[in-house]
C-alpha cells in the first residue's frame, strides 16, 4: 500500500476505503471536490500526545493549532480530547465559542492582533495571550486598563534555530517577523518591561521553529537556548518561567519520502532533555506546552476530486485536470508541497503511467501533482489525495468564485457531514449591488 495509514483499504472490487468506508460511495453522495475526515486518526493523535506527556510525569498542555484546520465540528473534538487550543483571529476565537470550548484552554497568537481581536480576548477571559512585540503590549495594557481585569500571557521569542524546511515555514530564526529576538535583547526589554506588571501576568516563554520537522533534537535545541535565557535571567532578574511552550511543528507524512517518528518519541525525547537541563537549575521545572497543528488534523483528512479534461502533450508531458486545485489546496502553488494519491475507483489497477494533475483554476501554477505514476485514468474517475487534512480547508480560498467543498467526518463506520459545500448564491452572498448615478440599468 502507498501510505502506512491503517485506516486505508482496497476492497475486492478495487474501490479505495477509508476509515472503513467505500471513497467511491462517498464521492457519489457528497460530489467532488469534498474533504474527508477520519476522525478515529485526530483522535489517536490527541491522545498519542498527551499520553506521552501523562507517562513522562511533567505539567503540560498540549494545544491543538487550530489553524491548520478550524470548523465547530473539529473544535468540539478537540475538547473532547482534553486539548487546549491555539487561535490566532477573531472568527477562530469565534469558531473556538460555537463549540462551547473552555476559554482557560484557548492561547491567542499572532504578530498583529487587533484592538477587537485583543478585546475579544479578554471579555471571554481566554486562558493565554502570546504576546508577539511591543505594540501589543501597549495596546494590551490600555485594554486591561479600560476592562479592570488581568490576563495570563507569555512571550514569543527567536531562539535564533534554523529549521531544516521550507523557507516561507521557517519561524524560529532571528530575521522573522514573528516575536521578540532573544540575540539583539529585545526579549529582555519585553521581560522587563512585564515582570512585575500589576495587569499583564507574565507566565513564560513561547518559541515556534518552523514546521514539518522530522527529528526532535531541532526542539531541543530550541530547548537549549531558552535555558540558557532563563538561567541568567534567574540569576540577573529573578524571573521564574511557570511555562515554556515550545510550539508546533512536528513533521507527518505526505509521501513515502516523509518518515516522521511516532508522537510519543517527540514529546519523551524532548522531555527528556528538558528535564536533564533543569537537573542543575535553581529554579522549579516549568509547565510543558506545545502546539501541535498538522501533527493532528494531516493525514486524518483526504481530499476526493473528478478527473475531467487530459491533454497528453508529447514528449513532453500529460495533464490531467481534476475538479478543485489551489482554491482548495493552495499549498502546491505555495510552497511546492507535495503529496500522493490513489484512484478511488481503480486502486488496485497495476498499469502505470507518468501524470501531472492539474487544478482547474486560472493559474498555470495550479498544479496538485507533477509527475506521478497512476494507473492509466479516464474522465470520472474518482482520485483522493492523501494527507490533506491540514492547511486545505483552512486555506480554502474563493479564487475564480469557486465555491468551497464541503467537509464529511467519519467515525465508527458512520459519516456525517460537518460543514456543508458552498453553492454560488453563498459565494456572492456579500456583494451588493453598485447604484451608479446617471444609470438605471
Ligand atoms: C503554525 C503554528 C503551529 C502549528 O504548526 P504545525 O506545523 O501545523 O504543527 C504552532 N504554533 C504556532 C505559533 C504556529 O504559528
């Protein structure tokens, strides 16, 4: 089988199932494109996380990121899971509420909250706040003023890592424009400046690395430097962490290039060496956090498409469109991801030929797939590309007024649809019509 994915099978009449369901059956039912959950994997990876904390005996929360894929349905999972959440706007924040979340479990992030996200933040007495730079903290202090309350925050820092991945997801080094550098003493001025703040509560420290990182010792070494920080701000300030969050980031598996270690290796190797520092430390072991996002939601989703138009150009290479493309999945055209896919109808055909699968937008870049072999295709065939379940839905976009697909759970052989597919009418529901003067057509 292509991907080590147990909820993955092929039937005797080659139909592809997921999560214990017939994909073809699926496509039928709901169209394509349409996004697939099996939440028995978001499930497992919750708890592969905090069990793994829970067997290492440390304080912890591990916060699902909930960006990488935000609807009710997700949030109402997460809770049920016992994880805290990341948000990072007011309509997350918002997503986060419809679902009944516990407020003292949702961080909020970002690098430019606004006044109304900031206040939003505080009227529902949110656990945390990771406050990015110095204007939030001004903006935060003249906010707790005019609502007479506190608020629990930590600050993001730049532990100055380089994250062995992608450019445009690559956070923790000095040049970014998330947090506070720890080199230039910008993160000390903050400290300072929020120690014995009589409103702003200050908890720890936030590092975020980058993301889809295959080995632990990146973390740890992110670890290191923190340490380090807060050793001498020990001995010079007196500061005392309570927390040390240590972001997301851990690296799934999108093809069988991608080999990540298993959940409970990350969090016991970095634990590990959490606790191996701290043996010498004058100062009390902090509270665990992360903040996991694709680690959670990646490859419990897959992604149905139609195959339409082929064009076989040759010598040189054939397309074959499907039905969505970067209005769905942006993050080929973004950042050159890659992904594999299976032909629902046909997954055990063995005749291969090499294929570029292409979206149906107006972009030569909206290309899902260059170069792959698949069994020879044809117009309906159904395709799932796998592991899509993070940063899909969530940066869904309405490029060419496509409207967005909808997203189906399935859980214990039942499917269920979570969030509905978009018509046009939905697509155009805000515009208004223009009355230009000195015209009445
Ligand atoms: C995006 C992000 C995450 C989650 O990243 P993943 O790669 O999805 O795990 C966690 N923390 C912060 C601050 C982020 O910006």
């Amino acid at each position: 089988m292509l991907m080590g994915n147990h909820t993955i099978q092929i039937n005797e009449n080659g139909h592809l199932f997921f999560a214990g369901m017939d994909t073809v059956m699926l496509a039928e039912k709901y169209g394509t494109p349409a996004y697939i959950y099996d939440v028995s994997i978001i499930r497992n990876n919750c708890r592969a996380f905090i069990n793994a904390f829970k067997k290492q005996q440390v304080a912890f929360q591990v916060a699902y990121a909930s960006k990488a894929f935000s609807t009710i349905a997700m949030m109402q999972v997460a809770k049920q899971e016992g994880m805290s959440i990341d948000v990072v706007s007011e309509a997350e924040l918002y997503t986060a509420l419809q679902a009944n979340f516990p407020v003292e479990r949702i961080h909020m992030h970002g690098n430019n909250k606004s006044e109304s996200e900031l206040e939003m933040a505080i009227e529902n007495h949110i656990g945390c706040i990771v406050i990015d730079n110095f204007h939030e903290i001004t903006l935060l202090e003249c906010l707790l003023e005019k609502h007479d309350c506190q608020m629990d925050v930590l600050i993001r820092v730049t532990p100055g890592i380089e994250s062995k991945t992608h450019a445009y997801i690559m956070t923790g080094n000095e040049d970014s424009k998330f947090g506070f550098s720890l080199k230039n003493g910008q993160a000390e001025r903050a400290l300072l400046q929020l120690q014995h703040h009589e409103r702003i509560k200050l908890k720890g420290l936030h590092c975020h690395i980058g993301s889809q990182i295959f080995e632990a010792d990146r973390f740890i070494l992110a670890a290191e430097v923190l340490y380090g920080y807060l050793q001498s701000w020990y001995e010079k300030h007196g500061f005392i962490a309570e927390v040390l969050n240590l972001g997301g980031g851990f690296g799934i598996r999108y093809t069988s290039d991608d080999h990540p270690i298993p959940i409970p290796v990350y969090v016991e190797e970095i634990v590990k060496a959490l606790k191996q520092y701290w043996q010498e430390a004058a100062f009390p072991f902090p509270e665990i956090w992360i903040e996991p996002g694709r680690s959670i939601v990646g490859e419990a989703g897959i992604t149905l498409y139609t195959v339409g138009a082929m064009k076989d150009i040759p010598d040189i290479r054939k397309y074959v469109a499907v039905d969505g493309g970067m209005a769905d999945n942006i993050r080929p055209a973004l950042y050159g991801a890659e992904y594999e896919c299976i032909v629902a109808n046909n997954a055990d055909q063995n005749d291969r030929e090499v294929v570029s699968i292409a979206g149906k937008c107006c972009e030569s870049g909206d290309m899902l797939m260059k170069d792959i072999s698949l069994p020879t295709l044809k117009p309906g065939d159904v395709l799932a590309v796998l592991s899509t379940g993070a940063y899909g839905y969530s940066m869904a976009s309405h490029y060419n007024r496509f409207a967005n697909p909808p997203v189906v759970f399935i859980e214990n052989g039942v499917d269920q649809l979570v969030v509905r597919r978009e018509t046009y009418q939905d697509v155009v529901r805000n515009d208004l019509i223009y009355r230009s003067i000195n015209r009445d057509d």
